[in-house]
C-alpha cells in the first residue's frame, strides 16, 4: 500500500486532499511542502521560516507503542519553532480521537482555544470544523499561531484548489476567526498536572 493510500484509508474524505493535490505540492512547494515516511508512518508538513504545519500524521495500528509518532514530532521540535496541526474535535465513540488528543497532550501540544476553524468540504460540501493545537517553544502567543494558519491556509489547502476539485475553497476571512472568548480546551481532561 503506498502513502497516499495509508493516509486516505486513516483519514476522514473531508479532510482528504486529492493525490493530484499532494504530489504537486511536493513538487511545486518542494522548498516548503516535505513528506517523511517508513514502513509504519507517514508524515506530510510544511515549514516555513515561522513555523511548521502538520498536513497529516499517520502511524499504523500495528507499531503503534513503538514511539513512531513521538519520533516523527521530535524531528519536527528539534527545528525550534511552533507546530501547527488541526485535529477533529473528541468524539467519544472514536476511541482513535481520544488516543491522539491524549498523545498530543502528552507531547506538550497547546489547544489554540481562541481559534475558530470551520471549512467546507469540497468532497462532501459540508461544514468540517477542527480544532487547532499547537506547541510553542519560545511562548508563541494565539494571535501568532492564527498569522501562521492564515499564512498555511492560502499556501498549502488552498493551493490551485479550482484547478484539483473545479472550484474554490472558501477564502480564509470565513474559515478562520479569532475569537477573544476562548471556547473549552479539548485538552483539558489529558493534560496531567504532575507531568507539567
């Protein structure tokens, strides 16, 4: 099974780019967009001179417990500057959801609690909303990781999307907000005070 394949098995339609899409970000934003993969993993960013986005992580079930993830984020944390991923909200009745909030917890991820994200799938045509975590080596503040989304937003989801699906994203003025009440940290119940 190839990566695309690995992804697109793991992650929901809606979140799915097309294999068009991703090849020609590897090739077209090859100074930006990387992918690292092994037999267990494949891991899809971009890193710009800010920060670095997670596109996707996958590990598969059979290695999980053998720190492939740990690994894959380490390699990131070692550039010294924020990571941005965007993770669906807890559902309860996907054990898988819980796992990876408990891990991002555990890894010293932040919940961006004052950022809104919600976008349409040009898959589906409904409305996808994510959360959006964040580790902050050097106290990134909120409204920095919310420039830093904007600026992966336009570069890497919505890179020649009408060219790949035959239309357009919605443009980030709707799919993004900065909110100054902050909504319920989805990390809350896995972060464990003794470990801080």
């Amino acid at each position: 099974m190839n990566w695309y394949e690995k992804l697109n098995q793991y992650f929901p339609v809606e979140e799915m780019k097309s294999k068009e899409h991703m090849d020609t970000l590897l090739k077209e934003k090859g100074s930006v967009y990387f992918k690292d993969e092994g037999p267990y993993h494949v891991l899809m960013y971009a890193e710009f001179p800010s920060f670095t986005f997670v596109d996707y992580l996958f590990v598969s079930k059979e290695s999980r417990g053998m720190g492939l993830g740990k690994k894959a984020l380490q390699f990131l944390k070692d550039k010294n500057k924020p990571i941005i991923l965007e993770v669906e909200p807890v559902d309860y009745e996907d054990t898988d959801s819980e796992k990876r909030l408990r891990f991002y917890a555990r890894e010293g991820f932040e919940h961006a609690s004052s950022i809104g994200y919600c976008r349409r799938s040009l898959a589906t045509g409904e409305e996808n909303s994510m959360e959006i975590l964040y580790w902050a080596p050097n106290n990134e503040s909120e409204e920095e990781i919310f420039e830093s989304m904007k600026k992966m937003y336009g570069e890497i989801h919505t890179y020649k999307d009408e060219h790949f699906y035959g239309e357009s994203y919605d443009p980030v003025s709707q799919v993004l907000t900065f909110e100054e009440e902050s909504k319920k940290d989805v990390l809350g119940p896995f972060n464990n005070p003794v470990s801080k």
